[in-house]
C-alpha cells in the first residue's frame, strides 16, 4: 500500500479488526488463503471512511464489509476457472459462435491463442462493455450504438477504451506485448 494510515486511522483499524476475522468465520473462508486478500481492503475501507467525509453517516462496519465481500469475490474470480464452449453464442444476443468467429483462414494454433484470449477478457467485461464490443464486431456506428444504449458517443468511446485496456491487461499477464 502506497498510503501509510495516520495515527488515528490505525487506532481506529486496530480498534475495529475483529470485523475482519468476523467477516471470514461468517463466510466460511479460510483464514491462511484470504486474510491477505480481505485486510487489504479492510484497510482501504479504513482509509476511504477517512478521507470521504460522506461515508462517516454509514456504520463503518457496513462499509468494511461491502469492500472485504468486493475483494473475496474479484479473488474468487480470478481463481475460477472459463470454460468456454466453441458452439455457445458469443453474446448473449448473437447467433454467431466462437468456432465461427474464428476464420476459416486461420490455423489451429491461433484458434487456440483466440480462444485463450477470448476466455480471459470476457469474464472481465461488463455487461455493457461487452454489449458494445458486439454491436462494433456487428458494424454499428458509434453514433448508431450511442442511440441505441442511450448515452452519448464518447460514452460508447469510453466502454470500448475500457476494454481494450481490459485486453492489453490480459496480453501483457500472458507474457505477450502489444
């Protein structure tokens, strides 16, 4: 953590850290595979009831709890593994597959990088993001796309901006550059 908590953030997270084995006994995890995951945001949460005045109307406890459940299920996330079928429609709304998706032209051992690729990006998509990158795979227009979702074009700029630096995150974890 780049922040070091004052004096009186730590006496209040001292005061306060059996909200985090509370929190871990309550949800059945295991103390040695997710403390590290769930004091992180504890502290965070203790830095954030700080600094935004706002949050001081809320029990600090339910503040505490919501980032701790946040971060146990990013972590979850990240540990679950994709199974992605090559018959199942790419988009929810879309008849097209993964196996048609992947060009005819293509040999098999980039079929295989796609769908890697493929099964570690969509996880990682909002719903939205997702929406949108499929209306642009379809060929809709920003402006097209910005009527349809209700929001303005450099909002439909902004989503697919956020998934493609979704994207260059997974190229990178994998060892490849852009």
């Amino acid at each position: 953590m780049s922040y070091r908590l004052s004096s009186s953030e730590r006496e209040f997270a001292e005061e306060h850290h059996n909200l985090v084995y509370a929190f871990l006994k309550k949800k059945g995890l295991e103390i040695n595979e997710y403390y590290d995951v769930v004091i992180f945001a504890y502290l965070t949460a203790v830095r954030r009831y700080f600094i935004n005045k706002n949050l001081m109307q809320y029990n600090f406890s339910t503040i505490a709890w919501r980032a701790m459940e946040s971060a146990v299920y990013k972590e979850k996330r990240k540990k679950s593994p994709i199974l992605i079928s090559l018959d199942e429609p790419l988009f929810r709304d879309s008849e097209i597959t993964f196996i048609d998706s992947l060009g005819q032209e293509d040999n098999f051992d980039e079929k295989i990088v796609y769908l890697d690729l493929a099964r570690k990006v969509m996880p990682l998509l909002s719903k939205k993001q997702s929406r949108t990158l499929k209306n642009k795979a379809d060929g809709y227009k920003y402006r097209d796309m910005s009527q349809k979702e209700g929001i303005s074009i450099s909002g439909i700029a902004s989503r697919l901006r956020r998934a493609r630096m979704k994207l260059k995150l997974v190229l990178i974890e994998g060892g490849k550059s852009i």
